[in-house]
C-alpha cells in the first residue's frame, strides 16, 4: 500500500498559464473534510473558499441526511450551490433567499417494508432508522446520541415498513455480514462498517446524484473531481473524471482512485484544493482577501482581454447590508459579448470597500486612483436589478499586473 500511495499521490498545483475553467469539485464530508472530533480545520475552509473564488462549483456529497449536511454547510460558509445527501436519494440546491434555505430538488424514495423485514428476520433487535427529509427520523428504537445526524421521534415497527423512505439506517451486531440477501430486496445497500448498513432506493448512490448536478451546472465530465475516504465514495470516485482517496481509506477505494492524498488528520485534502487554485492566488504571505481577489480575477478575465477601453472588463462588485461592513462581493467579468462571469469572494462579506483596496495592491492588482479624501470618484454606483440581480452595489475595475 505504501508504495501504491507513492507513486499516486496529489499533484503540485498546474502551470498559471493555463486558463481556469470551473470544474465540479464533490466533496465527502465525514472524514474528509470533517475529522473525527468532529472540528473542521481553519486551513481546510480557507482552501475551499480560493476554490469558490476560482469559480468551481464545489458540492457536498455526503451520506448525512439533509439536517446533518446543512449544519456543515453552515461552518463552511456555504450557502449557494448544490449538495447531494443521503448517499445520493436527495439532491438540493442552497439559496439564502427561500425561506429555509434551500430547495430540495429530487428525492429518491423506496418501499421500506421489503428490506426492513429482511433485516428483522436476521437480526431481531435491529436498530431501525427511517429518514424524514429536512426533519429528523422515525426510529422503532433510539439509537446512542449523535449516531444519527438530526432529531429521533419512535414509531411502531409495523409503521416503519409501510412506509416509502429516502434512507434506512439498519445497526445491528454484523448486520453488514447479509448485505447480499439485503439487497434482494431490491435496494442499494452500502456497509458503514461490521454494525451498520444505510439503505437507499435501486440505483441510487452519490454517483447518481451527482450525476443530475452535473446535467443542471453545464460542467463537461472531464472537469470533475471528487475526493472521499469511505466504501459510499467509491461510486463517486469512479464516476469523477479524477477521483481522490483520503490517505486513511480503505484499500477498496485506493484501488480505483486516480490519486491518492494524506489523512484526514494531515488535512489531505488541502493539498487536492489547493490544485485547481491558480497560482497567483498561492503566492506566500497573501492575506485571504487577497488570494481570492487574485484567483477571482485570473479566473473571470479568462480570454477576455483586461482594461479594454474606458470601461475595463473585470470589476470587483460589493454590496452593503445594513452596517458599514460588506454584505457581499464578486469579480464580474463584462466581454464585448455572451453572459457575464462572475465568481464570489467570500473573504469580502467581512470587509470595508477601503479593505478591498488594500487587498486589491496586495495581490498586484491595479484600479484607479482618485485624490485623497475623494476614494468614491471611482467606485462606479450600480443599481439593483443589474448583472448580480442584488441591491444596489459599487464596481471598482481592476487590472491584472
């Protein structure tokens, strides 16, 4: 396995003279980008947000239900873009403007009866666990605290197998020993480990799920990455057109990976970010604002020649909410002709306009001048309704060095 691991292991960051064009990058959660103390290291959330600022489209392909996901999205600070839960029988979209902050999509159900009553004839005492989508789970016992991601409410078992579900959780002793004579009840079963089984429609895994991502992003399959650490990552791996193992994966996955990077406690996922970031963006000593101005605007100035005329071609836009601070901030990008390109710059929701500057010379990005004590003369006010589709905002052109 060593010498496997050698002779796979991440690549250093690609040529900056390649333009940067948005990938789907899948991210497993739960020992991939969350240990197992449960903390999300500062240097992994850093990492994503360059990724965002160079326009890929990351997504969450976790087997948590929607509850458990949504609490990480939250301390990644994602809260636009597409997320595949439940081992892939629930796909959503995140959008702050819907009252609870997503849309769910599509949801895969099944007949639970069927393989309930398989896994109660093998195993008496299963632990039983039917999903309820955004909610919770119907359980005909309650499973240890923190063993399943959102509230438990009890249900007679006989109610649980006439039910149609998203996900069944199954946790008995070597319960993953009959995954065979599980599955004929015509389901996909995936082993969690010797104890636990999850239980999703025929057909359905993280590959499936994002697979309609894809489809709905418009990304070609050979801008696809996905990085996992357990045998319900397996589907993705193979499905991605450059699939990642985490270093602690079992030897299954490995074995199907193109590469293959450190452990969860090495931050191994670090390192696979940190190459779809152009360099520009990794230069030492760069404060975060300006590493994604930089990896922003690399990235939305593509082909488009910078500072073409009076009204140059990339602009860095920003918006107030109700305190000085900024409630959000984008490099748009406006060629001679087809859409605007735009990409976020998460560091910039936390910082003034006078911060944007800063950060702007930081990154060795140019904008005009204007005298002392008059810094609005070029600051362009737009109002609501334009390319953003936000509130009214201010544009500041800048020029790559």
């Amino acid at each position: 396995m060593g010498t496997e691991r050698d002779t796979r292991t991440v690549p250093a960051p690609g040529r900056d003279d390649v333009r940067v064009l948005p990938h789907l990058v899948a991210l497993d959660v739960d020992g991939t980008l969350v240990g197992p103390d449960d903390r999300i290291p500062a240097e992994t959330v850093a990492a994503l947000e360059l990724v965002r600022a160079s326009g890929h489209h990351v997504v969450l392909a976790t087997g948590r239900s929607l509850v458990g996901m949504l609490s990480v999205a939250r301390r990644l600070g994602l809260a636009r873009g597409w997320a595949v839960c439940s081992n892939g029988a629930l796909t959503v979209r995140l959008d702050p403007a819907t009252p609870s902050g997503y849309d769910v999509v599509e949801v895969r159900t099944f007949a639970t009866g069927p393989v309930i009553g398989r896994a109660v004839a093998l195993a008496p005492d299963v632990f039983v666990a039917v999903e309820e989508v955004g909610r919770g789970w119907r359980v005909n016992r309650r499973f240890a605290p923190g063993a399943l991601n959102g509230p438990q409410s009890l249900s007679p078992g006989s109610q649980l197998r006439v039910e149609h579900g998203a996900r069944v959780v199954l946790h008995a002793d070597r319960i993953a020993d009959h995954v065979t004579h599980l599955r004929e009840a015509g389901v996909t079963v995936t082993p969690a480990g010797a104890d636990w089984v999850d239980v999703t429609a025929h057909g359905t895994d993280k590959a499936f799920g994002l697979g309609r991502v894809r489809d709905a992003l418009g990304v070609a399959a050979e801008r696809t990455v996905a990085v996992g650490d357990g045998v319900n990552d397996l589907p993705m791996l193979v499905w991605a057109a450059r699939g990642v193992a985490m270093g602690h994966a079992p030897g299954s996955l490995h074995a199907v990976a193109d590469e293959i990077a450190g452990t969860v406690e090495e931050q191994g996922v670090v390192p696979v970010l940190h190459s779809l970031v152009p360099a520009a963006a990794r230069r030492p000593g760069l404060s975060p604002l300006a590493a994604q101005l930089a990896a922003a605007v690399r990235t939305v100035a593509g082909d488009v020649p910078p500072g073409s005329g009076p009204d140059p071609a990339v602009v860095v836009r920003v918006w107030h909410g109700a305190s000085p601070d900024l409630a959000g901030c984008e490099v748009h990008a406006h060629p001679a002709d087809g859409p605007v390109r735009r990409v976020p710059v998460p560091a910039g929701r936390a910082s003034t306009m006078r911060d944007v500057e800063r950060a702007a010379r930081e990154a060795g990005l140019t904008y005009p001048r204007g005298d002392t004590g008059r810094r609005r003369a070029y600051w362009r006010g737009v109002l609501p309704g334009g390319a953003a589709g936000g509130p009214a905002a201010f544009e500041l052109p800048l020029t790559p060095c």
